[in-house]
C-alpha cells in the first residue's frame, strides 16, 4: 500500500467491510499511482478524519452500520459544501440514486468485480477533484474582486454571486441570491434585450460585447449599468459569467 501523502490526490474510503476496504483501496492505488487512499470503518469515523485531515475526495460506501451513506454525505456537505463525494455502492437502484444526487452527491456508481471498475471510479474521482479544485481556484481569484461578478445557469438561474455582487445588489448574502431567475435582476424595459444576449451566449459560447442595462437589486432600488458576459462552466455545468459596472451618475 502507498503510504498516505505520496500521491497527488487523496482519497477517504467509507468502508465497513475491512476485506472489501482493503481489496478495493489497493485496486484504486494500482489502477491509479496518482491517487492516495485512506480508509474509515464508518461514518463517524469518517467525520473525525474530515476535521483532522486534508483529503481531496470522499468515496463511500451507503449501507453501513449507525450512518448510511447518504446521511454522512448530509454530514459531509454541511461542514464542507463542495468537497468532492462519491457514492459506490452495492444497492444500486433508482432510489437511492436519486436520494444521493437530491443531497447534493458528486457522483454515484455501483460496485462492481474487476479492473474496469476501479478504473471508471479512478477517472471519475481525476474528474471530480478537477472541477473541485479549478472551483476552489475561481474562488480565490472572484471572491473578493472589486467589481461584481455572477454565475446564471442554463435555466438562467443565479448559481454564483461574490462579494462585490451581494453588494451591488443589495442582498444579505450570497445564499439569499442563489437560485433567483436573472430576468428578477433586470428593469422590465431591458428583459428582450437581456433574453436575447443570453441565448445567444449560451448558443454561440461567445462573449457578447459590453452594453449598458438598468438592473434591479433584491429591494427594486434600479442602477444603470455597463454589462460585459462571458460563457464558462461551474460545477459540472454550462454558465454565462456577468460582469458589472456602475455608470456613475
């Protein structure tokens, strides 16, 4: 077994079953010299590790004694919302499946013999602390810029908002904006014009040039604006990024 800290992602591994942990860690370590395992006997254990530890991925087991699962992916999110954390399991089923991604599962998989198996789940835990850590480095990068910056979804609602955005629009926080349709944050006279560039943006995945908006914050207080969008993708999906400056009066 490699020993914990040689390779470049670390992996905790929620396993009750010491055969199968051990079977199942050298597998990954073998398919995998870029990969690091650890290993928990349960849920508990797990969470003690979390708060004493690094690590970079969660994989866990679901059918385990005390906490499933699931109930220490609801654990897990609270204390660490995007921590990478993937669901491999012998239950496979719709249920479940759909119970993980609900909680907020990175990715679920079933368990399987063989090779195969380990290198699907090596490749999609590579995958997944990708994302992660490009996330991590947008946020150390836009968190706190001095221009506000938003994240809209396909579906056009707010994924992302930092610091200077909460601001400008004039929300408590972060969390109070997330999900809210983009149309909410546009004066009525400019939703054409603002739907349009949207889907063209989400269309084309071209930035579209600057243009001035009146825009609305939480509390319908109407700033006018110089607007500059860009596609990206955050999490695992497609989003347009909206920049803002205040036109000063």
């Amino acid at each position: 077994m490699v020993e914990p800290g040689t390779g470049d992602i670390t992996v905790l591994h929620v396993e009750d079953d010491p055969a199968f942990a051990d079977l199942a860690d050298d597998m990954l370590e073998l398919v995998a010299d870029d990969i690091t395992v650890t290993t928990a006997p349960d849920a508990e254990a797990a969470l003690e590790r979390l708060e004493a530890e690094s690590v970079d991925c969660v994989v866990s087991d679901y059918d385990m004694p005390g906490r499933s699962g699931l109930e220490l992916l609801e654990a897990v999110r609270e204390a660490h919302p995007d921590l990478p954390f993937i669901l491999f399991t012998g239950k496979g089923s719709e249920e479940i499946a759909s119970q993980a991604i609900g909680a907020g599962v990175t990715d679920y998989l079933q368990k399987s013999g063989g090779r195969d198996c380990y290198e699907i789940l090596a490749k999609r835990v590579r995958d997944a602390v990708s994302r992660y850590r490009s996330e991590e480095r947008y946020h150390n990068l836009v968190d706190t810029a001095p221009v506000p910056i938003a994240l809209f979804g396909p579906d056009q609602g707010l994924r992302y908002a930092n610091d200077a955005a909460v601001e400008f629009l004039q929300a408590d926080s972060a969390a109070e904006l997330l999900g809210t349709p983009m149309p909410e944050f546009v004066h009525p006279e400019y939703q054409e014009a603002a739907d349009g560039r949207f889907a063209q943006l989400m269309d084309e995945g071209e930035p579209a040039p600057r243009a001035e908006f009146k825009l609305q914050t939480v509390d319908d207080t109407v700033k006018q604006a110089v607007v500059a969008t860009a596609p990206g993708h955050y999490r695992g999906e497609k989003v347009a990024q909206v920049i803002v400056r205040l036109v000063e009066e």
